[in-house]
C-alpha cells in the first residue's frame, strides 16, 4: 500500500514536472522567435512563465540543454501546423500546399516573431556547434519534403519532365521565407500574398503546357 | 603659436577619435553578423576592438546610439560591395548583376556571418523600436532598387510585358536571400551556385520569346 501510494505520488508528481517542462518550452518557443535562442535566459523565461529561478534550473541542465529541447517543441509545432495540413495530397498539391501552410503560419502569427526555425537559422547560422547543427538537420527535413513533392509532381506529369527537382524547392522556400522576414519587418499583410502569387507564378511555369 | 599647436593637437585628436570610432564600429558590423545587434555588448567590442570599456563609452552614450551607427556604417560597405559593381548597367543586366553580386558577398565571407541585413532583420523583426524602423527603411532602399531596375527592364523591353515587376523584385530578392541562410547553415557553397541558377531561370522565364 505505502509502495502504491509512493508510485502514485512519483507518478504524479512526474506528470506534474512534465507539464511543468511543457509549458516552459512552448514559453521557450514563443520567446525565441522575439529574443533568439540566446535570450532564452533563466531570467527571461522566469518572469514569462512564473516558475522560480531554481525550478527552472532544476528542470534543464544548462542552457544548451534548454535551447536543443526548446528546438525539438518548436520541430513538432511545426509538423502540427504547416507539415500535417498538407499532407492530404501528393505532388504538385502538396508543394503548394505546404508553402500555403506555413504562410498561413505566419499570417496568423502562431508565434509572435514568426517562423522559429528562420529566426533561430538566422540566429544561429555563423555559430557551429549542437545547436546549429540541430537547426540545419530540421532545415534540410523541410527542404527534402519540398524535394519529395516536387519530384513527384514531375513523376504524375504535374511539372515539366526537365524541372531542376532541387532549384524549385530552394526557390519555393526562399519565397515563403522571404515572406516571412518582410511581414515581419513591415507588419505588412501585402506580402503574404506576393508571395502565393510568387509562389503560384513559379509552379506555373513549369507546368507541362 | 600656441593656438596653432592647440588646434593642431584637437585636429589630430578628433582624427584620431574618429579613426578609433570607425575601427569600433567596423568591428561591429562584423560581430553583429554572428552575434546579432544585440550581441553587441561593451564587452564584447572591448574584446573585440582593444580598446577599453571606458574608451568605448566614449564613444557611444548607448547601446542603442552604437546599434545605429553600426547600420550606417554596413550600409555604407553593402552600398559599396553590391550596389555600386552593379551601376554600370541598367534594366536587366543591373538586376541581375545586384544578385551577382549580393551572392559574390556572401560567397566571399566579406562579413564572417554573411548578409549583415538578413542577420539583422531576422533579429530585430519582432522588436518594434528605432533599430528595426532603420533596417526596415534600408530593406526597402533595396528592394526599391530592384524594383526599378526590373522597371527599366520593361520599359526598354528586356523583360515582358505584363511582369508584375514588384513580384519578381520580390522574388529575385528571396532568391538571394535564402542562399545567405543556407550558405550559414549548411557551409555548403552548391547554394550560391543554384541562387544563381534560380536568379537566371526566374529572369529568362519573363524574357518576351
């Protein structure tokens, strides 16, 4: 009995630490898409989340730990809400479908500085070490599903037989990344469209006439 | 006489002040590129520059003050490095050549973290305030460049009629953009190759047939 007691006790408490660990996490994503994962300090995320300064140490060994598991929440957001939407469809339809969720990801502000992963690419770029290797791993997971659809877009006959497969991912993501930046920078809802258009304008030319 | 030698000595003073002011902030816009404007603490540049915490005080009366003047003066070397190789032509060959020679800045590590602007506008994106309403007034600068040289570009009949010139400006600036974030990222110099390439297929897929 004492023994189920204590298991429950652990369990709770585990499950408590979990949320806990959640919830400073999603904290930790919002906050970095504003602050870098640089300015994900304890002080920071203290005041953002109300959990004491020795709790949140207790809850991430250093700040690098904080940074790569704070990369991980932001990974799964990202899948939940530009990756899974388009997933519906193959080909020519997902390439446009995932460039149209991730710039509705950004219109809608699902994170108050934008994409996580373009803010911390940014951040991070000239710095190597775990971190900006984690960043360019996930960057290149969302380059090859660009690559993957676009491929068999051409396979169905949805795009032209001789599309350079890579050239119109890299020229994909540049515009919705682009896009992006300047909706930041701008608060300036125009671009998002621009960039459907440019986005449309690209996969259009190079559908089979 | 002893006017003279006075005047001498503040002349060579301020020329030194300001030699010492050029040094510090060229220093600067190089650290801003890897550390962000943010990342330009005293202490840092003191490191950086060898000149002391109070020398650097000096100079600037804050943060915010060095964070301006260093824009100023990466705009001055981007003015220098990607805009002025590429005046010698208009229309066309002077878009095309503002992304050659945007990409020859990056390819070069003319600035240790690439594209001073692209470092800054993804960090200072999300922070209304003096710093980004600069970057976002030199972003437009650019932007505005391309616009009118795609302008040209139609008007003298290099391009298409009916191009949506601020969508492929648009476009042509994504294109370069994204190369900078993947350069960082992968250290991988395919990506300037295939900006080039997107720069190229993007411009001839407007050029009246």
């Amino acid at each position: 009995m004492a023994a189920t007691v204590t298991t429950k006790r652990t369990r709770r408490t585990r499950s408590d630490g979990e949320r806990t660990r959640r919830k400073i996490l999603e904290t930790a994503v919002r906050l970095a898409t504003v602050e870098g994962l640089d300015g994900l300090s304890i002080g920071n995320l203290a005041m953002a989340t109300e959990v004491s300064k020795s709790g949140l140490y207790a809850h991430f060994g250093s700040k690098e730990e904080l940074q790569l598991e704070t990369i991980e929440v932001a990974r799964d957001l990202f899948i939940d809400v530009v990756v899974i939407p388009a997933l519906g469809v193959e080909g020519r339809g997902r390439a446009i479908g995932l460039c149209d969720s991730f710039l509705d990801y950004i219109h809608r502000r699902t994170l108050p500085g934008g994409c996580f992963f373009a803010a911390v690419a940014a951040e991070q770029g000239a710095r190597p070490g775990p971190v900006r290797t984690r960043v360019a791993e996930i960057q290149l997971e969302w380059m090859n599903l660009l690559v993957e659809s676009v491929s068999k877009a051409v396979e169905a006959g949805e795009l032209s037989s001789d599309t350079d497969v890579e050239l119109l991912a890299f020229e994909l993501n540049a515009v919705v990344v682009a896009a992006n930046t300047a909706f930041n920078l701008h608060d300036n809802p125009a671009v998002i469209d621009r960039a459907r258009a440019a986005v449309e304008r690209i996969v259009s030319s190079l559908v089979p006439s």
